[in-house]
C-alpha cells in the first residue's frame, strides 16, 4: 500500500489512459507545455507528444466540442476544463450534444468523453473562480458526474470512467490536490454510483461529498468527544446517486444532515433531502438537515470566503441544534 497525493493519483490515472488506449487522448488549456494548472500532467507533453497532449485556445466551447466530436467517431478524449466555473461557456456542448446524443440516435452515437474539471471554494479565487456547479450537471439526463473525495477514490473511479462509454464530468476539488491518502500498489477499479461509508455511526449520519468529506469527518470527530455517534456517507457520485447507502443509515441512526459547499438554493443537497423523505420519511426522529453555503458570491477577502464555506464547527452546532443532541 503507498500512499500519494490525490495530484499523483490523478497523474498515475491519466498516464495510464494514455499508455494503455491509444485512442485516448488529453486536451485543454496549459496541460501541456506548463503542465496544467495543478501540476496533473507535469511532464506529460514530454513523454507523449502534441498529438496527444494538446494545449488548446481559450475557448472552452470549441475544445469541448472537440471532444464530443473525436468521441462520436470512436477516441477516447479526456478534455481538461481548467476550472467548473469555465464550464458555463461550453454548456451547449455538453448538455445539448454530449448528453444527449446517444438518445436521440437510438444507441447509434456514443459519447465516451470525460471532462476533467476543478471545483469548489477555499482559494481566494473570488467569485468567478470559486463556484461549485457539479449539482447542475448531475440535475442532466445523459451525464455522470463523479466527485472524488481521496486518493485512493480519485484513482479507482477514473479507472472505472475509462470504461464508460458515457460522458462524464469528474470534479476535483482544487483544495483536495495535496490530501494524502493510501492507494494499493495492485489494480482496482471503483464502480460508478456506489457510496462509501467513510465511519461508521449511530446517532446520526451526515451525507458529503467531495471536499465537503473531510469536514464532514471532522465534525463526527467532534461530535464524538460528546458521545455522539456520526456515520459520514461520501457519496462518491452524484450521478448515478446510490441513495440505497444513504437509506440504510438513516433507518439506522434516525437523523440526517447533508453538507454540501455550494449555494443551498438549487443544491444537490435539496434533491437527497427530498428523495429521503420519500423512502424514509417514518425512519425520521426529524426533519433533514441541509448544510449549505449561503446565497452569496464567493468574496475574495479569505476571512469572510472562509465564512460562506461549511466548517466542522458548522456542522457540529447545527446537528446539536436541530437534533437535540
């Protein structure tokens, strides 16, 4: 078992892509002569050429494009979007082609495209370069979207992407590049669309994602000084969503909160809230707590960003509070 940075993770996944499928290939912005934003495919362009290794314009439209298009006649691209937020300029591409195409040609079209993009808060970015839009994705018919939250995760999904003949966005959040983590030396793969219990519990399960995890098991580290027993629930992916892993916990612990970093209004954390209290609703001793930030752009200055982003701290007195624990 060695352990290694998600970063690593990432570049172990991406180098395998291109050494064992020659119809793989990467594309964006600054992956290849500055070896990407995060330092992913350091030394790519090096070892693999410009052929498959292509620094792009800064046209997230037209790369975008680009690789539904090359996936439609049978490569395998793997399409860098430097950050979610630049995401929004190729919309069209992916919601109305990449998504959709396989349905509207009756299975004739595949798109096995994968988006490799950056989210989340935390950076001093400000407001144009902090958001989180995965929910949006996973609200689309046609796309998986895939939120590691560890190394180990971050590598075995990929591995399991390459093999999707679906397009997918897989979101990396931009605070998580230097969490170390074990990753096994021998091959796995992690199948899309299943939750992982990242501690077990009893009194109460909190539900996260992506960077969200880490404050989620920081929280149950502070619940348990009260002798208050927390399961967190990673849920790996919001689409395909196992809500059945969620489910089984909450007819175990009785109380739910979801802690998400993006706005509440319009969250993925609304739309488990809601699918829980259909399965659930008699496991409940309360309502479903929902842990958002607020409906603010991300403010640049880190004191007050680091107000808008959920905390342990947060967590832990809005589970006392609502639960009466």
């Amino acid at each position: 078992m060695a352990e290694m940075l998600l970063r690593d993770a990432m570049s172990k996944a991406l180098r395998e892509a291109l050494d064992e499928d020659d119809r793989s290939f990467l594309m964006g912005e600054d992956i290849g002569a500055y070896g990407g934003a995060y330092a992913v495919t350091k030394g790519f362009l090096e070892k693999y050429g410009e052929e498959r290794v292509r620094d792009t314009p800064i046209s997230e439209s037209v790369f975008v494009g680009a690789g539904v298009g090359s996936a439609i006649i049978g490569m395998r691209p793997i399409v860098e979007v430097m950050t979610i937020n630049f995401t929004l300029v190729a919309m069209d591409q992916i919601i109305n082609h990449a998504a959709k195409l396989s349905y509207m040609s009756n299975g004739q079209m595949q798109v096995p495209l994968i988006i490799r993009t950056v989210t989340g808060g935390g950076g001093q970015l400000a407001a144009t370069h902090s958001q989180s839009f995965e929910n949006w994705f996973a609200s689309v018919p046609g796309l998986r979207v895939v939120v590691p939250a560890t190394p180990y995760d971050a590598l075995g999904m990929f591995r399991s992407c390459r093999k999707n003949n679906n397009p997918i966005i897989f979101a990396e959040h931009a605070l998580l590049y230097r969490v170390r983590g074990e990753v096994p030396e021998e091959y796995y793969e992690i199948p899309l669309g299943k939750a992982r219990i990242a501690k077990p519990g009893t009194d109460v399960t909190l539900v996260a994602y992506s960077g969200m995890v880490r404050v989620a098991e920081e929280a149950a580290a502070k619940l348990g000084e009260d002798n208050i027993s927390s399961e967190v629930i990673d849920l790996r992916c919001l689409s395909p969503l196992d809500l059945d892993t969620v489910i089984e916990s909450v007819k175990k612990t009785n109380r739910v909160a979801i802690v998400e970093e993006t706005w509440k209004t319009g969250g993925f954390s609304g739309t488990i809230a809601s699918d829980i209290q259909e399965a659930a609703f008699d496991e409940l001793d309360g309502p479903v707590i929902r842990i958002n930030g607020p409906d603010v752009p991300a403010p640049y200055a880190r004191n007050i960003e680091q107000l808008m982003i959920p905390s342990s701290d947060w967590v832990v007195k809005s589970v006392k509070y609502n639960f009466g624990l």
